[in-house]
C-alpha cells in the first residue's frame, strides 16, 4: 500500500505543480473552477499519501489548502445558482 500512497501523493504533487504553472503563465485563471479544483484534488491525494507516511506540517499545509480551494469552489457555486 505504500507503493500506491506514494504515487498517489506524487500525483497530488504533480497536479498542483500544473495548476500554478499555468496559472503563472496566464493559461489558467487562479480564480476559476478548475485551478480550483486541481488544486482540491491536489491536496485530497498529498493528504492520502500522508496518512501513511505521517507530517504534520505538510498536513497542515495541505489541509489549510483544501479548505481554501473547497470555499472558494463554494463560493462561485453560489454566485452561479
């Protein structure tokens, strides 16, 4: 199961790693839904990944992002409906 955590964390890595790239290079607004979402997806699977190899600053971290990125999604849900 490790073998799978730690792909699983690696994903989560590369995902986030994307999102601000592109974000930075003005191909994706950080404001929108899907930076927003990559980035969810991001820190649900690095959280996975840590519930087998245990940080707790990096689970803090990733927790802080997740709340974010989940409200700010809330957010716009809201503003649309």
């Amino acid at each position: 199961m490790d073998y799978i955590a730690n792909a699983v964390g690696l994903l989560g890595v590369i995902l986030c790693l994307f999102a601000y790239g592109f974000a930075r290079k003005g191909k994706m607004s950080a404001y929108g839904c899907s930076f927003l979402v990559l980035n969810t997806c991001a820190s649900a699977m690095i959280i996975f990944s840590l519930c087998y190899s245990f940080n707790l600053a990096a689970f803090i971290l990733e927790i802080a992002w997740l709340m974010v990125s989940v409200s700010s999604l809330l957010k716009i849900s809201v503003k649309k409906s």
